[in-house]
C-alpha cells in the first residue's frame, strides 16, 4: 500500500473532524477523494502530509509511519493545493525551477526537469511570463507544474480546475492520467463529479468525518437504490392510469408533470420493455422515451444528502 490509514480519529475541541477513518490507497491508482464542504476530506489530507497533528490512529506513507520529520517519504509526495501558490515576483520559469530545488540540489538535473515540467502542462510560451499575465487556466497548470517538477511517486491534487476554461480542464485531467501512466499514484479531489469517474480507478466518499462509501464507480452506483430512469414524453396521460403504470415491476417512484413522467427504477432486468408494453397496451400517444443509468452525482447526493452545506 502507498497509503495506510487506520483508526484515525481528529479533533478540534468538541468538533470530531475525523471519526475513526480507514483508508488504503494502493500503488498506480487514481483515487478519488470526495465530500461535502466540512465533511474532512482537507483534514484527512493533512493529517496524512503531517502538516496536522492528530489525536488517534495510525498512518503509513510508502509503508513507513508518516511524521513531520519523515523526509525521504516526503521527497517522493508532490502537492498541488486548490488555492494557488507561486510567487508573483517570479517568472513561470523561475517559480517552478524554485520549487523544484526544493527536492533537487543538482542544478542540471534541476533545469532538465523544469524543462519537462514546462513541457508538460504546455507552457512554453509563458516561460518569461510573471503569474499575473496569465489566465486562470495558465496559472492553474503553473501549479500544477510547480507541484510535479521534482517527479514525485505520490501527488495530491486538490480541485485542481476549479474556475479554469473548459480548453484548460482538459489539458490537466489529461496531464493528470498521464502521470497516472508513467506511475505516480494520485489522490483527487473535486466537486466536479464528472471528473472523478472519468478518470479515477475507485473513489472513497467521506461525510461528517467518516468513510460512508468506498469502492469503484460502477461498485458505487450499486450501492443506491435508483439504478435506471426512465422519462416518457406524453402529452395526455390518463389519470386513471397513473396506479397502474406505478405498479409494474422495480418501479419505487413515479414523477408525472405537463408532458412528461419519470419513473425511478430499482434492480432488475427489462424496465425500459415493461413500460413501453404497457404503452402499448393502454394505447397512449407517446414521443421520446429514453432511460439514463445513475451518474457519480446521483450517488454523492444519495449517500450525503441534497442539504446544502456551509
């Protein structure tokens, strides 16, 4: 395992932030890291950077116990925060070249790897550029690459598009599983749904400082009740029907507005062919009739709730 959470319990005063969280993240995933606001997951990452202290369990980091003064782990992990962090007095060039010495002393070697790193997030012609002359995007993929020069083997990243163009969102989930690829294990973290089942191999969805889900996207889409919608275009449906058409099998709830009706289906085989039997049989006008599998979102909702948090 590159990563081993056990027990891990954190607190701030009467607030639990971290309730006895178990983690296991294994070498070449894409792991996804996902919650509501407060429910952790910034807390977890720390604590397993031993940038916080905790108040129980134990942590291991390429299977070594992880502390503030385990520095050869430490050299292996790269960063990349969801508040950007580079200096504004410092060109691309020299901001990413400053990070880097961080963990290279070696100024050939130094200067090879930033190149590549520029290279890598495609900023060769912003190399001269100061941090303020870039767009949201540029600066995004700035600290994306200030956080990956050094070729780590484990690298965070903490929502790293959010606000950028969709050009740039592009660019870094594919920089992402192009690291993902050369070998680096990598633990993400967004809001964006549809980022994390693109690209991550399993997800964990923390809540209220407690694991409440673990697995691979199609485990998780298991896990909830709603596995298949169905929505029918209709302009006149019959009343009198609605019971009936509620009742057919693995149907749990049936949303009926102007012009059209949801059904929410449950396991099991052959829903979509049900219903348009049923159609059929009671001769009702229909248009489009589509189904949709369960996404990532519909999970996160389900499991977590749809209150908004702060």
């Amino acid at each position: 395992m590159v990563i081993r959470v056990e027990n891990l319990v954190k607190r701030y005063g009467d607030l639990v932030a971290l309730d006895h969280i178990n983690l296991s993240i294994r070498q070449g995933e894409i792991f996804g890291l996902l919650g509501p606001n407060g429910s952790g997951k910034t807390t977890l990452i720390n604590c397993i950077l031993s940038l916080l202290t905790y108040n129980k369990g134990e942590i291991e980091v390429f299977g070594k116990p992880m502390n503030p003064d385990t520095y050869d782990s430490k050299r292996k992990i790269g960063v990349v925060m969801q508040n950007v962090a580079v200096f504004e007095e410092l060109t691309v060039w020299e901001n990413i070249d400053y990070f880097c010495g961080l963990y290279v002393g070696d100024k050939k070697e130094r200067k090879t790897l930033v190149e590549e790193a520029i290279s890598f997030v495609g900023l060769e012609d912003f190399q001269k550029f100061y941090p303020k002359k870039l767009s949201g995007g540029l600066l995004r993929r700035l600290n994306i690459a200030c956080g990956i020069a050094h070729k780590p083997s484990l690298i965070f990243l903490d929502e790293p598009t959010v606000a950028v163009d969709p050009q740039s969102r592009n660019k870094i989930l594919e920089g992402i599983q192009e690291l993902n690829r050369k070998g680096a294990t990598i633990i993400y973290t967004s809001h964006y749904m549809e980022e994390v089942e693109q690209i991550c191999t399993r997800i964990a969805i923390i809540d209220k400082g407690r694991t409440v889900a673990e697995g691979t996207n199609d485990e998780l889409k298991s896990m909830i009740k709603t596995t298949e919608t169905i929505h029918i275009e209709t302009v006149d449906f019959p009343e009198s029907l609605i019971t009936s058409i509620q009742s057919l099998p693995n149907i749990y709830k049936t949303d009926i507005l102007p012009g059209k009706i949801t059904l929410r289906c449950s396991r099991g085989k052959h829903n979509l062919i049900h219903v348009l039997d049923f159609l059929k049989k009671h001769e009702i006008v229909f248009g489009r009739v589509y189904t949709e599998l369960p996404t990532l979102n519909d999970v996160f909702l389900e499991i977590t709730g749809k209150e908004l948090r702060d």
